[in-house]
C-alpha cells in the first residue's frame, strides 16, 4: 500500500539510487535485529545503535555513529521530505525493508544531533490462537454492535490483537469494514469482507473526520487506531450506540482506568451522559502486559472484561471500584479474568517462571497466597485427604477461579 504526505513510503526501488555507506549499514542493523527477534532500532547520533530485544535494548555494535552520518541518514532517508524534519522537528513515515518486512520509523532531533526509532511492522497477521490469547477473545470477532477496547502502554501489543480481531473478521464475516490508522500498520487484504483503510495524513485529516465520514459509508465495523481526544471519543461512542461494532485503543493499563480515562475526558457536566452510554455500549476490554517467557521471548498477559449485567450497572451507578472484583468473579462463568488470573494461568501453564509472575502481578502478595493455595492442595491429594477442599488435576488449573 502506497504511503504518501504523512506518512511517506520510501519505495524499495529507490534503494538502488542510495550510495551513502551509512544508509547501508544501517539497513544491516535491521536486519540484525530482525533476525534476532528484536521490535525496535534505535539509531541516535554519537551513540552505537541499538535494538530492543525481549524488551531489553542491547547494542549492536561497539561503533559509534557519528553527528554526521547520523544528519546524511536522515537526508538520504527523507529525501525531498529532509525541510519537513527541519521545521517541525520530528517527522513519521513508513519504509518497506524488504517484501515481508515494513518499518514505522520517527525520526527527530535532540541535543546531540538526529535520532530515529524504527519500529518493526510484520507483514503477517498471527491469529488470535496463534498469539495464545485466550479462548474468549473469539466472541468479540462475533459480535454485531457495541465498543471493544485494547488497552496498554505503548510496546504492549495492541495493534497485534486489533489486526487478528480484524482479520478473522474478514475470514468468517461478510462486512465492511473502515480502519483509521496513524499510521497503517498491519495491511489486511479483502477476503470475505471489504476493507477500507485510511491513514491520518494521508487519508483523512483526523480521526475525528474520518469518524464522521465513516458513519456515512455504510460501514459494519470501524476500527479507530486510537481515542486520542473527546471528539474522537464522543463519535465513536456514538456509532457504537447506533449499530456499529468499534474497535479502538487507549493507553491506559486496565479496565477500571479504562472507564475512569474515557469518562474524565468530558466536562463535569457531561460526564453522567457519557457514563449512562458507555455502560449500554461497551461489550469488552482487554489489557495487555508483555511479559518473558521461558524461552526468551514474550507473552501477553490479559486482563479481560466482559459486559455483563453486573458490570453495565456498575458502570452506570459510578462503582468502578468494584469492577476488578465482579471481573474475577466471572472467571468461571463469563471466562472474564483479572491480570493475575491471567498471570496464574501463565505459570502453571509452565509459560512463565514464578519470578516473573511475582514482578509483573498487579498484587504479587495475593498471587502468591493463590500459589501456596494450589500447593496445599497438591500435597493433600498426594496424601489421600480426600476430606478437603476440591483437588484439582494438573490439566484443571487453567480453568482455575482465584
């Protein structure tokens, strides 16, 4: 897909006309870090450049890349673009490396010179079994109207969640649907749905435009990259509210902040309104955390709500305080589960280690009262006390309710 204006695509083509050293040797870091399973490059000027790798940011190389190189990169990089980056200091664009891998790159100036980071863009769509998110996360592919959210902090996998929703909506469904993106990230061809997708930039000029216009497009799902502003939010509140099924995104870290973010943003005066809507509307939340695996690479941990009659009046009657506990509850009945009901699965899934359960639980001191929970159980069954509480067999675990 061509990217052009704000999100410029610097064609694969043109690399033939790219003499300078420099660009070369950063498009061997590249492919370094690509091979090593790395997200993101970070090129700055007098610095070695660095990669982040299972979330740890590892040099490259020992050296240095100089002011210089660093201003000749950037010029090769952004060619005709180079007086944009002057004037306004930091510049977005798309740069295809090869034909199964894209960047999103930004790059910027700071007191020593250029920078740029190059986040990595994979052209295939994992599936939601194949990124091992659990079962339920199916049902909001299913759904015909309301808001869906995918919530983290940046780096936590949210695009990657979003394009497998939207993806195996385009398998199983006859649709349309309209993303609106900043940038375009993962690119989805029309299988059984069409699917129109609009970069703020290029596109559109703001999501809250391309909002407007959507709901004049006959559309059955809109994607919304990100709820940036109330303007953003309000519209698409309302095309949940009028029969849409919307997907977006917040940077926020779990359901209840979730709620508490989109309800803050509005007047004091507008905000029981919202709440009123948004308890109707919302049909699920999932909160990512990346977590290391026992292997060396990541995981996402969940957290996930799921609309209920509970929590829409918890929602409506302001109560979000008992959100996280009425989420843990419904673990059996809902599939619902809270960070740590989703931590615990992990490790006895054996996925993760206890350590980095413990570092990444929301309340590592109950987590670990939940742990020791299992182990009296285990050592009762092993003794035949059969007068205790349930024993659960090793392959039941992951069901397990806290």
């Amino acid at each position: 897909m061509s990217q052009q204006g704000h999100q410029h695509t610097f064609h694969s083509n043109d690399l033939s006309e790219l003499n300078f050293e420099v660009l070369k040797k950063i498009r061997g870091y590249l492919r370094r870090m690509i091979d090593a399973g790395g997200s993101d490059l970070h090129v700055k000027a007098n610095s070695v450049v660095r990669a982040r790798i299972n979330g740890e940011i590892i040099p490259l190389s020992g050296e240095i890349l100089s002011k210089d190189d660093a201003l000749i990169f950037a010029k090769e990089l952004l060619r005709t673009r180079f007086p944009e980056l002057v004037e306004k200091k930091e510049v977005d664009l798309v740069y295809p490396f090869d034909e199964n891998t894209r960047f999103r790159i930004n790059i910027f100036f700071q007191m020593e010179g250029v920078s740029a980071v190059f986040r990595l863009i994979p052209v295939k769509i994992l599936s939601i079994d194949e990124l091992k998110l659990p079962e339920v996360i199916h049902t909001f592919a299913d759904m015909e109207r309301g808001l869906v959210l995918v919530t983290g902090v940046t780096g936590s996998g949210k695009s990657t969640t979003l394009a497998a929703l939207i993806d195996e909506i385009n398998w199983k469904r006859r649709k349309h649907i309209i993303t609106i993106e900043d940038p375009i990230e993962f690119v989805h061809k029309d299988r059984k749905c069409i699917i129109n997708q609009r970069s703020v930039g290029q596109d559109t000029i703001s999501f809250g435009n391309a909002l407007r216009a959507a709901l004049r497009e006959d559309p059955d799902i809109i994607l919304v990259g990100e709820m940036r502003d109330m303007e953003t939010i309000e519209i698409a509140l309302h095309a949940a509210d009028t029969g849409h099924l919307v997907f977006s995104t917040l940077h926020t870290l779990d359901a209840k902040e979730t709620i508490n973010r989109i309800i803050s943003v509005f007047p004091h005066a507008e905000q029981n309104r919202v709440r009123m809507t948004l308890s109707s509307v919302l049909k699920g939340v999932i909160s990512q955390r990346l977590v290391p695996t026992v292997d060396g690479k990541r995981t996402a941990a969940v957290e996930i709500l799921i609309r209920t009659p509970r929590i829409e009046q918890l929602i409506a009657e302001n109560r979000d305080v008992e959100i996280p506990d009425t989420i843990a509850e419904g673990k059996d009945l809902y599939k619902s589960q809270t960070f740590d009901q989703g931590i615990l699965d992990l490790y006895l899934a054996g996925r993760i280690t206890q350590e980095d359960a413990f570092a990444f639980a929301t309340s590592p001191s109950d987590l670990k009262l939940r742990m020791e929970g299992l182990t009296m159980t285990i050592e009762k069954s092993k003794l035949g006390q059969d007068d205790g509480p349930k024993v659960f067999r090793e392959d039941e675990y992951i069901g397990l309710k806290s």
